[in-house]
C-alpha cells in the first residue's frame, strides 16, 4: 500500500514540473550560478583573496546549503505542496478512497525525503563545479590529506545531517498543514518558526552547553561539523553537539510525525 | 446475500455540546446488491454526509455500517469500490491522462490499456493529453467519473453524479449506470436531487430529511398506486354523483382513490349505470410527489 502511495507522489512530482523545480531544482541552480558570479567577480575585479581552490570543501560546504532557513523556503514550498496541496485541491476525497490514510501520509514524507535529497546533492555536485572552476582560475588546487574513506564518510555525515535538519522542517509543515488544511499557513508558519530559530540560537553558534543542540539548525551544524574534522577540518565549534543533535533531530521529527498522523488519522475531511 | 451497504444507526454530528449540529441522525439502512439505489434529500439533508462516512472521510459520531460485508474500512475494501462525492476534486496540474495514472498507482493498478479503455468510455479520448484546469465542469465530472470505474469496482457511489452535465451528458449518464448494473453487476450508491434522473435510473431509493430516514423502498412501489384511477366518463355528473366521496373531478374527467383490486367493480358500476366510459387508467404517482409529500410528513 505505501510503495503504491509512494509511486502516485513521486508521479505527481514529476508531472507538476514547475513547483517541483522551485521547489528542488532551483536551490542548485541557484548555488552554481551565484557560485559562478562570486568567482568571475572574485578572480576578475577583486584577485585571488585565497591562493588556492579546495573543490571537495566546497562539494563537503554545498551539502549544508539548504540548512539554513532563508534557502529552506524552497524545501518548505515543495513540503507545503505535497503536504497540504491535497487540502488545497480537495483532493483527499480522490486518494483516501483508494489508500489507507497513514500510508499516504508516510508516502508524502518518503516523496519529499527523496526530492530533497537530489536537491541536498546537487548542491554539492553544484559547490564542486563551482570548485573545479576556481581551481581553473586560480590555477592551484588543496585536496583534503585524509584517504577517500573519510572523504566520502564525511559527504556522508553532511548530507544525512542536511537532510535530518530538512525533514525536521517536513515534519512541522506536514502538522502544520493538517492542523491549518492551507498549504499558505504552513509555508508562513514553517518560514517564520525556522527565523525565530535562527536568531533564538544566536548564543549557540559557539558551542557549549548541549541544550543548544536542541535547536535543529545548531544540531544539524554539530553533526556536519564532526564530518568536517575527518576532512581535517579545524573550526568546529559545534562538532560536540553531534551526538545529542542526532539525537534532537530524531526527537523532533518522531514527535511532529506522530502527531501530525495522530490528528491526519482522526481528521473529518467533510469538504476535502 | 450480503447487503453491498448496511448501517445500524449511524450519525454524525459536528461540534460539541450545546453547539453540536446533527448532520445525521441515527441512520438504519440496508441497500441490496445488483442495483441501483438512489439517496434522496434537500440540501443539508445528510446524503453526502451519509456517503462520506461509509468512505471513511469522515468518522461517525454514533452507530456503525459495513460495507460489502466489512465492518473496518481499509484500502482492501476501498480498492473494490470506485467513488465520486461531490464536485469532482482532480489535481489541476495533471493531464486526464496523468490523472487516471496517478489514481491507479494508489489503487496498485497497472493496467494503461484500462486506463485508455476508461477514457473512451467517458468521452475524453481526444481532450486526454489536456491538463484539468482547462476542463468544463462536465468534462470533469466525467474525468471523475472515470476515475472511480478505473478499478473495475463492485460498488459505485456517486455523490450528485450529473451535476455539471450537458442533457446529452445526463442521457449518457443514465445509460451508462443502467449498463453497469445490468451488463456487470455493478450496485450503484447515487445520491442526487434530481428526482426525475433518480426515478429513471433508480431501482430503489431512500429519501433523508434532517438526517432522518423518512422514507424508503422500490422506486415501482413508491409511485405506483398512489396517484389514483382516473376515469373520463359521460356524463359526469352522473358519474360524480354514483362515486360520491371517493371521487374527485380532475381536468376532464375524475380520479377515484380505490385499492387496485377495485377497478374492474368500479367500472362495471359505471356502465351498469349506463355511463358511458371513455377513458380508464392509472396514474402513476411521480417520485417528485412522493419526495414532497414524505418532506411534509416529516416537517
């Protein structure tokens, strides 16, 4: 039942084009082409401020593009299609008298996990052109002296941290969503909570007290910070929060699932 | 046989407290398989209510049902009913194409050439390629429509099924229920207010008021007898004053309200009597007349 639900979202993605490319596709876009300009600009007009380009850092930096809120707004649109265009459309009335409810609700956070997850990468696979090309310009390279098990270990740290952090932010549109039935409210609401965030940790970014790893944005640094020191890495301030960060993440995204599908499983869809 | 719906007194009331509204009362309903059986109400009645709970889309506030013989409504029972409640809900990005492969994914189908078949079958071949948002109202009442036959169910039901529909559209609808019932077995659950359809189509029908069941039966048995025996005579006065109480004069001629068993006596009294008798039959009662007379009964 929930590959069957999960076939029917992974379709309806790839036919609704242009929601799906702002949604996943543009973040990329959007960090090659601005990865571009800052290089031109840079080599071009202000000379080379570093010597040097380091291509698999930027391909490690490119996987926390979208952990930060302000370029989570696309990954919050494409949530709020997915989670909250049925209450839109009305078109529970469609898909709940063919499936089970839980199973579509998880096939949503499947769809969404797999959409953002070639999003998370192609920002990378974007960091590392944009990498390559300063390397061209630059003419001189520094390649990470650890061997290519930590490299790929350490790509894999940031992309599941990145990727945690984001399905946290799922989570909460998704209960947001069911709680509102307006695709509106839980971009808004998602938006704002993950600003309020943003500057509510302010005081964490330097490390320390482990209950700052409770915030997701912090969380999600901390664990891609302990990747980053395989890659040899040594400004990791947050890395310490690795451990109860994974464990916040998880938290998180287990309570607004569940009680998001707790309500969705309760939920009167009279006019939907 | 088992009953393709039951329920034993279901309601649905929204909000709580002083502030609670019934949407439906206690509802006590079996419809039989192998027919067509009309839901009838004003709006506000509860049809749409009734369809939604037996789906699953909303949660009964008191009572229970089972559908096609299951009492816990999953994916296993919904994938042998095919439903359209309401104004069709189709995802306007979508293609009507793209739509019926959507819908069949989530029903675990494979099957393109049901897909096609189904497009045909609603009229829809050539506008398949077209996205939703450009459709008429009746184009995607049809779409819907299709949609809910996707699955090749054993039970339909639909939610004011012509609404939107061209009198072609409406023809074709007719037709098409009468051939699932009849050429495939289909039972068909249809709510609608358009009690001249539903008389046409409907083998059996339950008429809602406020909730309440007020009415319910075959649809021959509802009309028949009810409209009284109409009799053209002369001269009819005479014929009026042999009937005394029991007739009444009606355009040009009377209706006498007697039991069916009674005609042949009545009209050898009229001729014994030397009337002379033109004119002899039934009037059938319409369904719209019994509709407002059960509506007045249960005010």
């Amino acid at each position: 039942m929930i590959l069957d639900a999960l076939k029917t979202e992974l379709y309806k993605l790839s036919r609704n084009r242009w929601s799906a490319f702002w949604a996943f596709g543009f973040m990329p876009l959007f960090a090659l082409g601005s990865g571009l300009v800052e290089q031109f600009f840079t080599h071009l007009y202000l000379g080379d401020i570093i010597p040097y380009a380091a291509p698999l850092q930027d391909s490690l930096g490119g996987l926390a593009t979208l952990s930060t809120s302000i370029f989570q707004l696309c990954a919050i649109a494409g949530a709020a299609i997915i989670f909250g265009g049925e209450y839109r459309w009305e078109t529970w009335r469609a898909t709940l008298t063919r499936n089970d409810r839980i199973p579509v609700m998880l096939a949503k956070l499947m769809a969404f996990a797999i959409a953002v997850s070639v999003s998370v990468i192609l920002c990378s696979l974007a960091r590392f052109i944009v990498g390559l090309v300063d390397m061209s310009l630059t003419g001189e390279a520094r390649w990470p002296s650890v061997g290519a098990g930590d490299i790929a270990l350490a790509h894999l740290i940031a992309f599941t941290a990145t990727l945690a952090q984001v399905m946290v932010t799922a989570s909460f549109v998704m209960l947001v969503a069911v709680l509102s039935r307006a695709m509106t409210a839980a971009i808004v609401a998602a938006l704002l909570t993950l600003v309020a965030i943003e500057i509510a940790s302010i005081r964490g970014n330097g490390g320390g007290d482990p209950v700052w790893a409770l915030f997701p944005n912090l969380a999600g640094a901390g664990i891609r910070q302990s990747g980053e020191r395989m890659m040899g890495e040594v400004d990791t301030l947050l890395h310490g929060f690795a451990l109860p960060g994974a464990g916040a993440l998880i938290l998180w995204f287990a309570a607004f699932t569940t009680v998001a599908l707790v309500l969705f499983t309760r939920q009167d869809l009279s006019k939907e | 046989m088992t009953a393709a719906l039951e329920t034993f007194g279901l309601g649905k009331s929204y909000g709580r407290g002083g502030r609670a509204v019934s949407a439906l009362g206690a509802l006590d309903l079996s419809v039989p398989k192998g027919l067509v059986y009309g839901v009838l109400g004003p709006n506000g009645a509860g049809k749409s209510t009734l369809l939604r709970l037996v789906l699953g889309l909303v949660k009964p506030s008191r009572g229970g049902f089972r559908l096609l013989g299951e009492s816990s409504i999953d994916a296993r029972v919904l994938r042998r009913i095919g439903a359209m409640i309401e104004a069709p809900s189709l995802y306007p990005f979508l293609t009507a194409r793209e739509t019926l492969r959507a819908l069949a994914h989530l029903s675990g189908l494979n099957d393109p050439a049901r897909e096609e078949a189904v497009l045909e079958r609603v009229g829809l071949s050539e506008a398949a390629h077209r996205r939703v948002r450009t459709y008429s109202m009746g184009m995607k009442q049809r779409l819907a429509l299709g949609a809910a036959l996707l699955a090749r169910p054993e039970l339909l039901i639909l939610d004011e099924p012509t609404n939107g529909l061209d009198p072609p559209g409406i023809q074709e609808m007719r037709v098409l229920v009468r051939e699932l019932v009849e050429k495939e077995g289909v039972t068909i659950i249809l709510s609608s207010h358009l009690l001249d359809e539903v008389q046409k189509v409907c083998d059996r029908v339950a008429i809602i008021n406020r909730g309440e069941l007020v009415s319910e039966g075959r649809v021959s048995d509802l009309i028949s007898g009810q409209g009284g025996f109409f009799i053209r005579a002369a001269p009819r006065e005479k014929a009026l004053a042999i009937l005394g109480a029991r007739a009444r004069p009606q355009d040009d001629g009377l209706v006498v309200d007697i039991p069916p068993d009674a005609a042949p006596a009545l009209i050898r009294e009229l001729v014994g009597a030397n009337i002379d008798v033109f004119e002899a039959r039934w009037l059938t009662q319409s369904l719209e007349r019994v509709f407002l007379s059960s509506m007045d009964q249960s005010q």
